[in-house]
C-alpha cells in the first residue's frame, strides 16, 4: 500500500515565501513613493494644497510639463524647491491686470493669433495685496502703478504662479522658470489618506472675444 507524501509543510513554505515577497514588494513601494515625493509647506497653493500634503513626484516627467501642470521648482536664486502651477509655456504670451477680483490673467499660445483668459476657480477672493499688473521683461510684476504689459516666456522657460494669488510668491516676484530649475512634475497626493488621489485641476483657458 502506497501512501502520499505529506504536502503540508511544503504548502506551508510555499505559502510563506510567498507572503515574504508580498511583504518586500509592498515597502518597496512605500520606500519608493517616499524617495520620490514632497511635503507641502506654506499656503501659496491652497486650497488645492494644504501644509503638510505629501505629493508623489515625477522627475523624468519634466520634459513633458504641460500648461496647468503642477511642478517642484526653485525660483530665482533660491534653493529651496516650491511647488506652483504653470501658467505661461515657452513661447506663450502674458499679460496680466491684477487691480479686479480674480485677476485677469491673458495668454496669447506660441504661434497663435487667438487671446485666452485663464480661468482659475482658486484665485477668486484671493488677490489681497497683490494688485500689481504684470508683466516686466523677466516676468515679474511692473513696479509703480503701470499699467499691464504684454511679455514673452523665454524658450526653455515657464511662467508659474500659485493657486493662492494672494499668498504666493512665484514668477511674478522672482520672474520666469528655467527648464534646469523644474526638478519634477507632482503626479498625485499621497497624504493625507483622505486625498489620495489625483490633484484637482478646474483651471483653462477661456477664448477672449476681440
């Protein structure tokens, strides 16, 4: 009489091997959503982002940054990455008229005649201080009650600003973006556990009739 090998403790090894492999690969996961995210300090994107938000990054995404796109970014001289909302694309025209609420900020989109008004549901009740019309030859706001101006984005260069219109310093204190200070294309929120998820995104472009 014949009998069958006891397959228990093989079942047993196999299902344990398995569940090790689970284990390595799900912190593999958290390890590398961690490597690759940042944690929002500061107010200047609300209320899309909020202090203490922990957004998961794409940095080889930052050849294919798109208007709207949210981005990790340093400005100016600083060091210190920031995360803003680009606005202006290389080539893109701006303008802007900040004495109202929301600001108006026009765009005219590399070789295109047509004129667009971004419409950003976030900047309405926003303005505060920020009343000055952009913009000067780096991008910046003009200085002394001039009146708005039409300026280029720079190839290799972003115009970028928060959702916070109010409590953002950006592209028009510290002027346009270099493409080697992008760093990375924020992909989706992490935390809170709440959020978690894509970004919420209602800005466009709405055609200006002449």
């Amino acid at each position: 009489m014949t009998h069958r090998a006891d397959s228990g403790p093989w079942l047993r090894t196999a299902l344990g091997i398995a569940a090790l492999v689970v284990f390595f690969a799900v912190m593999l996961v958290v390890i590398a959503a961690l490597a690759f995210s940042v944690k929002v300090s500061g107010s200047s994107m609300e209320p899309t982002l909020s202090t203490g938000d922990r957004l998961l990054v794409d940095p080889f995404g930052k050849g294919e940054i798109h208007r709207f796109d949210i981005v990790e970014s340093t400005l100016g001289d600083r060091e210190i990455p920031v995360v803003k909302r680009v606005i202006g694309l290389p080539g893109d025209r701006i303008k802007v008229r900040a004495d109202q609420d929301p600001p108006v900020v026009l765009v005219r989109p590399k070789d295109e005649d047509a004129t667009y008004a971004v419409d950003n549901p976030t900047w309405a009740g926003r303005v505060g201080a920020k009343v000055a019309a952009c913009c000067a030859e780096d991008g910046t706001s003009l200085p002394g009650g001039r009146p708005a101006a039409w300026v280029t984005v720079p190839d290799g260069s972003y115009w970028v600003v928060g959702d916070n219109w109010g409590g953002s310093d950006d592209s028009r204190t510290f002027g346009f973006v270099k493409e080697a200070q992008v760093t990375a294309r924020i992909v989706l929120r992490l935390q809170p556990v709440g959020g978690l998820g894509r970004l919420p995104d209602r800005a466009r472009l709405v055609p200006v009739e002449k």
